[in-house]
C-alpha cells in the first residue's frame, strides 16, 4: 500500500500538469486549424 501511495505522489503531480496543458492546448489548437482553413480560403479567393 506504501509503495502505491509513492507511486501516485511522485507520478500524480506530473500527469495532472500533463492532463492540465493537453486541455488547454486543445482549444489553441482548434482555434490554429480555423484560422489555417481561413487563410487558405482566403489565399485561394485571391488567386
């Protein structure tokens, strides 16, 4: 039980950093291929 209880303080801090930034990393990344499709709309339009 000991040795579970190290594992989940040395490990758990980390993942939840980890699961912290893939979260709002997400919405950043979501916002990125938007703005990617717009301007590729817009590179297009102009050609």
């Amino acid at each position: 039980m000991e040795q579970m209880l190290d594992y989940a303080v040395n490990y758990g801090f980390a993942m939840a950093v980890a699961v912290y930034l893939l979260v709002r990393m997400e919405g950043r990344l979501d916002q990125l291929t938007v703005s990617i499709n717009e301007l590729s709309k817009a590179i297009t339009a102009k050609l």
